[in-house]
C-alpha cells in the first residue's frame, strides 16, 4: 500500500479510537460538543450508558483493524 495512504488510514483510525475512548469515558463531554444545541433538555442515563457501550464496541473493532497488520505477519 502507498505510504501516504497508509498514513492516512493510520491517523483516521486513530482519531476514530480516540473518540472512542472519550465516548466511553465521558459520553457528556461529545454529547455537550456536538448534540446539546439541538436538544431541550439533557437525556436519560441509558442514553449515556448506551453511549458508553458504543464507544467501547467502536474502540474494540478500530483495535482489531490496527492489529490485523501484526497478526497477518505472524501467521
């Protein structure tokens, strides 16, 4: 693969894992910078704790595609 085009899925992914990890760790942060100005009023915790979950799965499969690389090698 082109290096260039390396570099950029590299750092797509890594911006995508990053979200991730902010959803899962503070799923009120991105929903205050990027949901707030549409809603009248804050949602449920299940909204957040769904948030959570979804930011877990999005960082478990970007995890899996940065080590797709690695396990292809050894095999």
């Amino acid at each position: 693969m082109n290096d260039g085009i390396t570099i950029a899925v590299t750092v797509f992914f890594g911006f995508s894992f990053l979200l991730g990890l902010i959803n899962f760790i503070n799923p009120r942060f991105l929903w205050r910078t990027f949901q707030k100005w549409k809603a009248t009023e804050v949602p449920s915790k299940s909204y957040f704790m769904f948030q959570r979950f979804a930011g877990l799965i999005a960082m478990l499969i970007i995890g899996y595609f940065f080590l797709i690389p690695y396990i292809g090698s050894r095999m």
